[in-house]
C-alpha cells in the first residue's frame, strides 16, 4: 500500500477505534465512575450522535481549508478529546470529551477518502477509498480487542492513552506523507471553490438523497445480523463462548477481504459494483439463515456474510462520489452519518424482531428484506440512469460547477 494512504487508513483505523472500543470496558468504567452499565453504554450513543449530527456540519464549514491542513487539524481535535478522556474526573466530563472528540470523526474518514481518490487514476479510485475503509476493519479485529485487553489490565484510561498515543503517530505520518500538492483549493478539491449554498445545492439532486437512503439500508441490514452475531452462534448454533471470538475473527477476516474485493468491483463500473454487493449481501443472509443450526455451514456463512457485508462500503462511497462531484467531502461526510444512522437502525430491528417473540436467527431474515429493499432502490436508479455513459469519478469531479447548474 502506497504510504501516503497507509497513514490516511491508519488515521481511519484510529477514529474507528475510539468508536467502538468503548464496548469491552464498559464493566471498567461503570464501576471506576460509579454508574450504571446502561448509563456508560450512553458513551457510545454520545459518539454516534456526534459522529452523524456534527460531521458533515464541521465538513461544511471547513470546505475552504486545505485538504491536508484539515486532516492535520481534525487529528488535532481527536487527539485533544482523548487526552481530556484520559484525564477526566467524573462521568460528564468523560461524555463531554467522547462528543468532542466525535467531532472529528466523520469529517476525517470523509476527506480521507476524498484525498484517497484524488491521488489515485480514476479506474483505481474505488480500491483506494477500499484500502482506506479497511481501518475501520481493523478497528474491529484489531484495535477494539487490544483497547478492551489493555483497559481490563490497566485500566480503562489506558485504553484511551493507547489511542492516543497511536493518533499521535497518525499525526505524524499524515504530516509526511500525504501530499500538499492535493491539499490547495484547485480543480483537485472542486468543493473547494464552492460557496455553501452551491454545495447545498448538490443534497437537491434526487440520486443523491437516493443513495444515501441505500447506505442507510444497506447498512441497517448488516448491523440488523452483526449486533446479535454472539446469540446467534451460541444459541442456534450451539457454539461454545470460546469459540465465538475465534468465529469473529473468521468475520474480521472476511470483512477485510470483501472490503477490498468491493472496492475492485466499483472501479470497473461503479453501480454494477452496487448492485453486485448488494445482491451478494442478500444471498449471504439467507445462506446464514439456512446454515445457523449447523456449525460448519454456519462458520463459511458467516465468513460469506463478513465478505458480503463489507463490500458495501467502498462500492456505496464511490455511487456517492459519483454523483456529488461538486461537494464531495461534504457528501462523503454525509454519508458517513448514513453509515452511523444505519447502524442504529440495524441494532434496533434486530432487538425488535426478538421483541416480537422471533428467536434470534430470524434477525437474518429482517436483513434480508431491508437488504431486498435497498437492492430494489438500487435496480430503480440503475434503470433510472441506464441511458447515460458512465463517467469516471474523476471527471465527474472536473465537471462539478456544471453539475451544480445542473441541480433543479
């Protein structure tokens, strides 16, 4: 992997992180502060909140500061927000640092991937922004398990200086790294030379709202199935709790291979690479279904479904690029709160349908049908813009004022 993108994933790698390694100590930090478990599970609410409400307002309001000077500058405020975690005397201060810290998250990862795909041809640029979505699968398997190890040893403010210790060196390989070149406002950063009620007016465009509700969707479904993947596997599949986190592993990895083969898919055409996914998604969730009961079926299901997942995100983020050329970052930026949203309501189906007195593998089959559904939104775009020629994502940029006019 080219290093200037490497430091960006790494960078990606610790937002994601300090997003999700919150759920193995929250045993730690409910005791040391005196509350609740629930109540420190509202630590990651706070984050999520932060992260879909506050990205892309920050992504607005920094559309005219260089590329690279933003991404120095959000990594500052991470950082900042983590030491404050670190230091914090009581449970609100500890809220007020994740929300704070939060702030940065959505506009990084945003122009992380902008700046991925400036640097990169435009049949390369999907992989690319692939390559940088793996951090955040290897905050999964990687940096959440080492937070939760060092947190149940030494503390939970370990955890948070482990974080930031790694985003000071992302800072520093940001700072060398990435180029400046791309980094100025010129036709490379298209968003740049935009007011703010002309890159507002790229949200008018029905494919882009379009999109942005299958990312909710898409995503919704894979968190539907992936909040419950522990029940799941014990109780209908009948594995021992020691094997689940080996099984999560096996998902990890698999997530990290479709990520990458998601990415190689949208770069030959990006909405085939959509529909590809999508469809791949589905039938992976109804493989899981069928295969639940049965442990060795279920463990390739679930590596199928880790793969399906996963592949989403690059293939989603380049349809986004694609139609958004004359904000990119903010789109990006938007999207990444889709992606949040998603999450939320993927966790909420899959509690609800066990409200519902369904047992825990019929999650798999909710996915499934707001997968059908998203799948079926994006047949209807396809079929929607099957007349026009297929613009690469870089002269869809070259073409952003033109699609500004263009907006009604």
């Amino acid at each position: 992997m080219p290093l200037p993108l490497l430091a960006l994933m790494l960078g990606v790698f610790c937002v994601g992180t300090a997003e999700v390694v919150i759920a193995g100590i929250l045993p730690e930090m409910s005791t040391d502060l005196h509350v609740s478990i629930p109540t420190a599970g509202l630590l990651v609410t706070g984050y999520a909140l932060g992260v879909t409400i506050g990205g892309p307002i920050i992504t607005l309001l920094t559309t005219k500061w260089s590329r690279k000077g933003l991404l120095l500058s959000l990594m500052g405020v991470f950082i900042a927000g983590n030491v404050i975690a670190v230091l914090a005397p009581n449970y609100a201060t500890l809220m007020g640092a994740r929300v704070f810290t939060s702030l940065s998250h959505g506009t990084f990862a945003a122009v992380a991937w902008h700046v991925a795909a400036l640097m990169s041809p435009p049949d390369k640029q999907a992989t690319a922004m692939a390559k940088i979505a793996l951090g955040f699968n290897f905050a999964n398997v990687l940096g959440s398990p080492i937070g939760t190890f060092i947190g149940q040893h030494f503390g939970w403010r370990a955890t948070f200086g482990y974080v930031t210790a790694f985003a000071v060196v992302c800072l520093l390989l940001i700072s060398k790294f990435v180029p400046s070149a791309l980094s100025t406002e010129s036709e490379d950063a298209p968003d740049g030379g935009l007011s703010l009620r002309e890159q507002m007016k790229v949200f008018r465009r029905g494919s882009l709202q379009l999109s942005m509700l299958i990312t909710v969707l898409a995503q919704g479904a894979v968190f539907t199935t992936s909040t419950y993947l522990a029940p799941l596997l014990r109780d209908i599949g009948g594995f021992a709790p020691a094997m689940v986190g080996i099984l999560l592993i096996v998902f990890g990895i698999g997530s990290v291979l479709g990520n990458i083969l998601g990415g190689k898919t949208a770069d030959a055409n990006v909405m085939r690479g959509v529909l590809r996914a999508q469809t791949a998604l589905l039938a992976s969730l109804l493989l899981f279904w069928l295969a639940a009961p049965h442990q060795a079926p279920a463990a390739v299901a679930l590596f199928l479904f880790g793969a399906a997942g996963f592949s989403i995100i690059p293939a989603l983020q380049a349809r986004i690029l694609a139609v958004a050329a004359a904000a990119p970052a903010l789109a990006l930026s938007a999207n990444v709160s889709a992606f949040n949203l998603g999450n939320g309501l993927g966790a909420w189906l899959g509690g609800a349908t066990i409200d519902l007195g369904f047992d825990v593998r019929a999650v798999t089959l909710t996915a499934a049908i707001a997968t059908a559904i998203a799948l079926l939104l994006s047949v209807a775009m396809w079929a929607r813009g099957r007349r026009e020629a297929p613009v690469p994502l870089a002269a869809a940029a070259a073409n952003a004022s033109e699609l500004v006019q263009k907006t009604p």
